[in-house]
C-alpha cells in the first residue's frame, strides 16, 4: 500500500466518525431539529383519466389499533365545476365511520377535512370515497390496516431442499 490509500482511508473513516458523531452522543438517532410525529406520511390517491377530476390526498393520524379511533386527513382539489363536488363516505364491514358520511366540495378550493374511524378487528379493511363532479364519477379505496401483521400472500407452491441444501418454491407447470 502506499502513502494515498493510507491517506484516502483515514480520511473516510474521519468523515464516517464526524457524520456519525451526533446520533452517537446522546444514543439518539436522527436530528435535534427533527418534530418526531406518529402521523403517517400524506398519500396521493391514484387516479384514472376518466374519473371525476378530484385529486385525494390522505394522511393517517397514527397507527390505527382495534378499537381505537384513529383520524385520517382528507383533502381535496381540482374541484372545477361551478356547482362543486360531492363526496360520499363508505366503510367495510369492520371498521366504522364517526361523524357525517357526506361532504360538498367548493369550487376553486381545497377542502380538508378530518374523518375518524375505528376498526373492531386486525386485518385490512377500506374507507371507500365516492367523489361526483358534474357527470363524473370517481371511487376511490383508502386501506386502513388495523395491527401489526401486514397481509401476505400464502405460498402458491411447496418448498423443497436441492441435493446442495438450497432451498425453492416447487410450482406445477401450467
């Protein structure tokens, strides 16, 4: 080796030390300027080219947990037609909504507005929106998962050892 890679790795190590430096001081992560919140970050709702024109954006206040009320922010845009829009709220089986189920949407503004939900149950289930402008129509489905377990797929095959001790996933030829 010679003098530059010493040189070249004494300076990585340095700036590995000083970048970690301040999380190491106190043991905890992350900056002290940081606002730490349990609210979930703001999801856009997808759309389709045919749909009412509405964009949804959604946000949870936190972790919903069974029998828990939990908020979730609502806010809409894009609201074009001179008699506004409607929005009509319907929760699965599983999971109830507080509060009215319907709201009006003004024209040229954004609306928000913050629902409540509680679930009686862990799994997955949906807020479903419905949004009418003018002749249009959007549905759109917000998942609300209730507990710590996230839904998985089970398995389509069965799981086998190779003589080399690797494992797979056996699937019958289609």
């Amino acid at each position: 080796m010679n003098i530059r890679t010493h040189s070249t790795m004494a300076l990585a190590w340095l700036a590995l030390a000083t970048a970690s430096a301040p999380a190491l001081a106190d043991g905890m992560p992350g900056s002290r300027g940081a606002r730490q919140s349990a609210a979930q970050p703001v999801v856009t709702a997808s759309r389709k080219s045919n749909d009412s024109g509405v964009t949804l954006q959604y946000q949870f206040s936190g972790n919903p947990q069974v029998g828990k009320p939990t908020a979730i922010t609502l806010q809409f845009d894009g609201v074009t037609s001179p008699d506004g829009a409607t929005v009509r709220l319907s929760p699965d089986a599983g999971l109830t909504l507080s509060g009215s189920n319907t709201l009006t949407l003004s024209p040229g503004a954004r609306t928000s507005a913050t629902v409540t939900v509680v679930s009686d149950r862990e799994g997955i289930a949906y807020l479903n929106v419905f949004i009418a402008q003018g002749n249009a129509r959007s549905a759109i489905s917000i998942p609300v998962q209730t507990g710590s377990d996230a839904p998985s797929m089970k398995p389509a095959g069965e799981v086998k050892a190779v003589p080399g001790g690797e494992k797979i996933i056996s699937l019958p030829a289609q």
